[in-house]
C-alpha cells in the first residue's frame, strides 16, 4: 500500500509482527470516525510523528490499543462491521485488558483446535509438538502427566543456566498462587515476566481467531492455551527479560516496573507476537511460512514439527549476554520517555 501524507500506510506504519498479520499497535492519541473514515489523532508517540491519520481499517485485522489511546463509540461499530478487531493492552503487549469479539471470516482454525484438543492421540501429539519447539527434541509418545515430568526435570536446569549467566544465584523455583509476592526477589522477577509473557499470548491467541480456554498442556485456567503458546518462549524470552531486568534495575525502580519494561521493548524488538500467531497457525495446519523457509524443515519422529533451533523465524532466537538485555532500560534504546514522566512508580507508559 503506497504512503500518502495523512494516511497511515500499512507499510509504514508501525507493525512490529510484521504485515502479513495485519496488526496495528497504537498508543497517544484518539481513535475516532470522521466522515465514515477512520482517523487517528496523535500528538507523537516515539513511534508514530504527530498528526491525523486515516486509518485503512479494512486491510488490518486488528487495533491494538496501548496506555494514552481514547476510543469513540463510532470506532467500535464501524469495525464490527467489518470484522476487524479491537484489543486493549498495556505498553508493548505486556497485559491484555479486553478484546472485542472478531476473528478471520472463517472458523477453520479454531475447528482444528478443537478437533486437536477433543481426540486424546491428537492432543498428546500436538503437547509432543509445543515441547519439541521449547526442549529442541521429540519426548517420547506418552501420558501429558509424563511429558510434564520430563519437561520440569529440564527447565530445573534451564532455570539454574539462565540465572547463572546473568550472575545470580539460583536457589529454585518458588511460587504461591495465593501469595505470588511472598518469594525472593529473582523468583518475583520471573513472576514478573511471566505475566507479561502471558498477556502478550493472550492477544496472540485473540488475533489467531482461537480458543483461549482449550490447551494442551495447560487445562484448568481460562486462559490456558494462551498459557501454552507463552511458555513456547519461557526459556529464550521470559527468562532473560526476568533476570536481564533484575541485573540492571535502577536502584529507585520498583522491580516490577523494571521488568515490564524490559519485557515491552523485547517483545516489540523480537516481534514475538509475530512469532507467536506463526506458532499458532502451524499447530493447526494454515502455516504461512511467514516468508521463512527454515521453518518448514521437519523434525524426525514427529510430523508437522518445523525445525526448532537455530531458526530466525521461530521461538529460539538468538540468545543474549550475560546482561545484556536491559541495560539501557532508560537509555537511547529503551522505552521513549515522555514529558511528566519521572520513571516512579507505575505510570501509564508501562501499564
């Protein structure tokens, strides 16, 4: 789509998960209908220069809205309408607030997850297929109870790595769903990121038209695929974000602010939205490719399983220093900050 001045083209505007997804991320500014034309009005946001934009609403599939966003009632009818989606979120993605009911003009996808999860073969197929992605291995054709087992014994080491190479000390995984506060700082860190890592899967798992209550390896909670899709990435994202942002967390900077910090910058310079809605159509057999031809290589002993190390387009990027992400948290390549904002406490910008 060309750029035209006071239209926001596709191809420049700001698409972190690139555009074969169609997703726009807005923040700063009002979404509103002028004249059946959808505008968004923006005083800058580090992203996006000041101005009134008209939005071409019918070739995205969805409007992620961030912290400063306002939207007008007219917005919400003109997109139903159309089938396009509206999803609230916090800075980077690192919440999910709500979402307006929308999804691709088909229901094959979502079909599928419920084919895959409805048949005991399929489903333990499909668990088998996300721990390939996450351990760079096939696990042996067993009961999820086992495969759980097997995959605690290996993020126990993971943990310890992790941790050992941002020079902290590990001391094992602590967590109280009563009283996630009540642990030490490093296991805070990863509560921390996790949360983020989830809220950024939920809207993922919003865009991709599927169904959040249906997992795989997760069950009870209702959002639990959601919950698979993000552990696709805890050891090469959540883990270096909860540690990266504990080494390097300003002395006067809460630690949970830290942490979604690093985290919103990460997930928008990794586009692992992006990497997650690939994921997902490839568990359900719609892959795009997403341009990456490496991911269609198969793993032996599993089909449908696309390679999963060394793959730009997959979960496992490359991985970082020891400290090294995070510690620009507020410098050039961090978060833009603006006017008012004092970096305390737990401002709009990182809500």
């Amino acid at each position: 789509m060309p750029f035209f001045k006071g239209r926001l083209g596709l191809d420049t505007a700001r698409v972190p998960q690139g555009d074969r997804h169609g997703v726009l991320w807005l923040s700063r500014g009002n979404l509103v209908v002028v004249s059946g034309t959808l505008r968004f009005i923006t005083a800058g946001d580090g992203e996006l220069a000041a101005g009134d934009y008209a939005l071409p609403f019918q070739t995205v599939s969805c409007f992620v809205l961030q912290p400063g966003t306002t939207v007008s009632h007219d917005v919400f009818r003109l997109c139903a309408r159309h089938g396009t989606g509206i999803v609230v979120a916090g800075t980077e993605g690192v919440r999910l607030y709500a979402s307006m009911p929308f999804g691709p003009d088909a229901s094959a996808r979502a079909r599928e997850q419920v084919r895959h999860w409805s048949d005991a073969h399929l489903k333990t197929l499909v668990a088998r297929r996300m721990y390939a992605w996450r351990l760079g291995e096939v696990l042996p054709d067993a009961d999820l109870t086992v495969l759980r087992g097997i995959e605690g014994a290996r993020m126990k080491e993971v943990y310890k790595r992790q941790a050992e190479s941002f020079g902290i000390r590990w001391g094992g995984r602590r967590y109280d769903r009563k009283d996630p506060e009540r642990t030490d700082e490093v296991n805070q860190a990863v509560n921390h990121a996790s949360v983020a890592m989830y809220g950024l899967a939920q809207v993922a798992v919003a865009v991709s038209g599927t169904i959040p209550q249906l997992g795989f390896i997760h069950e009870d909670s209702g959002i639990a695929f959601a919950l698979d899709v993000a552990d696709l990435f805890r050891d090469k994202v959540t883990l270096p974000v909860a540690f990266g942002a504990l080494k390097n967390q300003r002395h006067d900077e809460p630690l949970e602010r830290a942490v979604r910090r690093l985290a919103g910058k990460t997930f928008t310079r990794e586009q692992v939205v992006a990497k997650m809605i690939d994921r997902i159509k490839e568990l359900f057999g719609d892959d795009d490719g997403g341009g990456d031809e490496k991911r269609a290589r198969p793993v032996p002993g599993l089909p449908g399983v696309g390679d999963v190390r060394g793959d730009p387009g997959g979960v496992h990027g490359p991985e970082p220093g020891p400290g090294g992400e995070g510690e620009d948290l507020d410098g050039a390549g961090g978060l833009v900050r603006r006017d008012g904002d004092d970096g305390h406490g737990g401002g709009d910008d990182v809500a």
